[in-house]
C-alpha cells in the first residue's frame, strides 16, 4: 500500500491501528488537549481525502460514526475511562488545523476537567495555536501507543 494522506500529510503505516471499509484509525502527531492521565488521544478519518464533514457521501459518513463507536469502545476498555469526548471541528473557524475530516476521541474520567465542559473552553483557546507551534511526538512513541491498540482489532 502506498500510503494514505491526512490532509497535505502522509500517515506512516505505523501510525495506523485501525481500518475498516472507508475510514483509519491513527495516533496523533500534535494532540491539541491536555492529556494529564492518558498517554494520548486517536482521531478517525475517511480514507478519502475530504476537507469538510459535508464532503463525504453517505456511505463514508455512516462508516466514520461507526468506525469511532468501535474505537471508542477500544479506547475506553484500554485507557480504562469512563467516558469519551468525540469531536469534528468542521472548517478552519471551527479550530480544525488540518483540512481532511477528523473525529477526535478523547478519553475522559471524572478527573480530569473539574468542570466538564471546560475542554471546550481549553480546545478552544487552542484553537489559534499554530500546528507548527506544537511539538510532535515521536515515531516511536506513536508506533508503540498504535502497536497496543491495533491488538484490539486483527481478530475482527
């Protein structure tokens, strides 16, 4: 396989955990949330290289919504959360950094925000930081969080 594209980005293949039909399941680069009691968070996007939600066809949008229920469920169990934020910000005003539809999921316990909607507030505030401002993670670190939860997903 030659690869596939986030936007003007190439995914390595390292960086994949999950696939189904239409969409991926990656690692993140440049997570945008804290992430004080998880190592990180995932994003889900189509296959297609698709800038805005309204973009993808039915079939595409049905199989991200169920892509990320699975990924959700696996990010729960692994990361032992209790709850998962899940959120496209559609369009550069919406805080999305990288023109290619994406679904954040985040994983959450009760700890984490003291008022629950304040990773709104914090997601928002981000919203302005420069993708390059960010620091990457690395190859490594990346590979090894997409080693642990692609196990999740070969028997399926």
């Amino acid at each position: 396989m030659s690869g596939h594209r986030f936007g003007p980005y190439l995914i390595k293949e390292s960086q994949i955990f999950f696939r189904s039909k239409l969409c991926l399941g990656i690692v993140n680069l440049k997570p945008i949330a804290p992430y004080w009691s998880y190592p990180f968070y995932v994003l889900v996007i189509p296959k297609r290289n698709t800038p805005r939600l309204a973009d993808l066809n039915r079939e595409e949008a049905a199989d991200l919504m169920i892509s990320a229920q699975r990924i959700g469920n696996v990010i729960e169990k692994h990361y032992k959360c209790t709850s998962l934020t899940m959120t496209i910000q559609d369009g550069p005003q919406a805080g999305q950094t990288v023109p290619h539809v994406h679904m954040h999921v985040i994983p959450r316990r009760s700890e984490d925000w003291a008022n629950n909607d304040d990773i709104y507030k914090d997601l928002d505030e981000k919203k302005g930081v420069d993708n390059e401002e960010r620091e990457p993670r690395t190859e490594e670190d990346m590979g090894k969080e997409a080693n642990e939860l692609r196990v999740y997903f070969e028997s399926n």
